[in-house]
C-alpha cells in the first residue's frame, strides 16, 4: 500500500490548509452561520474550508473525483476524495473546540463480490484540541501533530460488555428510528457511557480510550476517514447492518472484540 503515501502527503497538506482557514474563524463574533434545506447548521468556515481544499486538489490531483458535505460531487473514477471541511458544526458556531476536518481518499475495490468504493487514506484534523490522527491502508494509524513524531495507535483489548465504555452522539436519534429499546439497553450493559459525538469517539476507538461507539444516521464524509484509522488501529467499523465501511448510512466501531455484542443490540 506504499502507493498511498503521497497521497497521505497530500492530506496533510490541505488538512495544514483547512487548520489555518478554520482556525483564523473560530469563536469570530461575525461568523455567518445560515441553516441548510436540512436544517442542520453551516458556516462560512464550512465553505471556505472545502473551497479550499477543492483547490488544492484539483491542482494537485487533477483526475481524481471529490465529494464533499457542502459542494457534492465532481468528477468520476476509481479514485474519489471524500471531504467534511467541519465536521461538528453545531460545536464551531457555539465556540466548543470538539469538531475537525475529515480528508478520506477512496479507490474502487472488490470486496464481498461487488466494487465499492473504500478508504485506503484517512486524516482527521481536530486544531483547537491540537490534535491530528491519521491513517494509511496496510500501514497502521497515528496520531501526532508531525509525520516524523507520531504515535501508533491501538484499540483496548477489553473484552466484556460489563468492562466498556460506550460513546454515543444523542439520544433522539435512536428514538427517531424506533431503536431505543435496544440503545438502552447496551447502556445499562456497559461500564460507562459518554456521548462525545461526531468524529472524536471514533478516534477515542482507535486510542483505546473508548471501547465502542454508535450513530444511527450518518453520511459517506461523517464516516470515510474514521474508517481506515479504527480499522488500522486493530478495530471494526461497520455500519449496524453488519457491513464493513462506510456506506450503511449508519456506524458502528469498535475494538473488534465487541463488535458482534454491540452489533446485537444495535443491528437494523
């Protein structure tokens, strides 16, 4: 997989760029923030941030497709740029430092018997924690705000459901699919539970800090990036239908001991 570490070059390439853009923003007391056609929150940052990492790869990778949370897609291939310029945006406009870029490239694989698309390259760049994870495929995942000073990453080894700790993002949205029972459920199993939200639970996976974490309703950009780190880092990630990756609509990571456990309170 050395093939990719250009590409993950790259990634930290305009992650660096999305930081300073995102960062020069944060906490401005004229951010514009307008309300989307699904009445979820989006800033100028939002914008700015994918515009400019649009920019960057269209210079530097000018074939490969993007798709991106605020502009949709461009382009078609086997090679596909996945991007959420913030993700946690509900966070930035309130001034909470918990949110991150998400950078994924995905390439066309077999797998199960279909092509699909998968993510061989994942950087999630959180700068008001100083924080960065990354990974790529075949390569493990990392942490570490340098390339050369990094960090390897890797889950817990906790196996019982009693000993866990679970990080979730809220509660309506299980309520909304009819899936609380099964939610409550999981909690009253576990050790502990946390509802962290959006990209950091699914970082905390790949520490180790965290067990397994759940959404129930998610897009490609949300999920992409998470996936190779947890999965790099030793874990699962799944939709709760059981599907490796990113196209269920819905997440499920853990380290890879619990998965089916969790699978089983959770599952569509």
């Amino acid at each position: 997989m050395s093939d990719y570490h250009d590409d993950l070059r790259l990634a930290h390439v305009l992650a660096d760029a999305a930081d300073a853009a995102t960062m020069d923003r944060f906490k401005a007391l004229d951010l514009k923030v307008e309300t989307k056609p699904d009445m979820t929150p989006v800033s100028e940052a939002d914008k700015a941030a994918e515009e400019l990492i649009r920019g960057h790869l269209q210079r530097a990778r000018p074939r490969d497709a993007v798709l991106g949370e605020e502009f949709g897609g461009e382009g078609l291939g086997p090679r596909r740029w996945v991007i959420d310029p913030i993700d946690g945006t509900k966070n930035y406009v309130r001034g909470v430092p918990v949110w991150a870029t998400l950078i994924s490239l995905m390439v066309q694989t077999e797998y199960e018997g279909r092509i699909d698309y998968q993510p061989v390259v994942g950087v999630v760049s959180a700068p008001a924690l100083g924080r960065r994870w990354w990974a790529v495929k075949g390569s493990g995942a990392y942490t570490g705000r340098s390339l050369t000073s990094a960090t390897r990453l890797s889950v817990s080894k906790v196996e019982r459901m009693a000993d866990a700790s679970f990080a979730y993002s809220s509660l309506s949205g299980w309520e909304e699919r009819g899936m609380l029972p099964g939610f409550l459920d999981l909690t009253r199993e576990c050790w502990r539970t946390r509802g962290y939200g959006d990209f950091w639970p699914y970082m905390m996976v790949a520490e180790g800090s965290v067990d397994i974490c759940a959404e129930p309703e998610l897009s490609l950009w949300d999920m992409a990036a998470n996936v190779v780190i947890v999965e790099e880092a030793g874990g699962r990630f799944t939709g709760l239908d059981g599907r490796r990756g990113p196209h269920s609509g819905n997440a499920a990571a853990s380290n890879g001991l619990l998965h089916d456990e969790l699978l089983g309170y959770l599952r569509t």
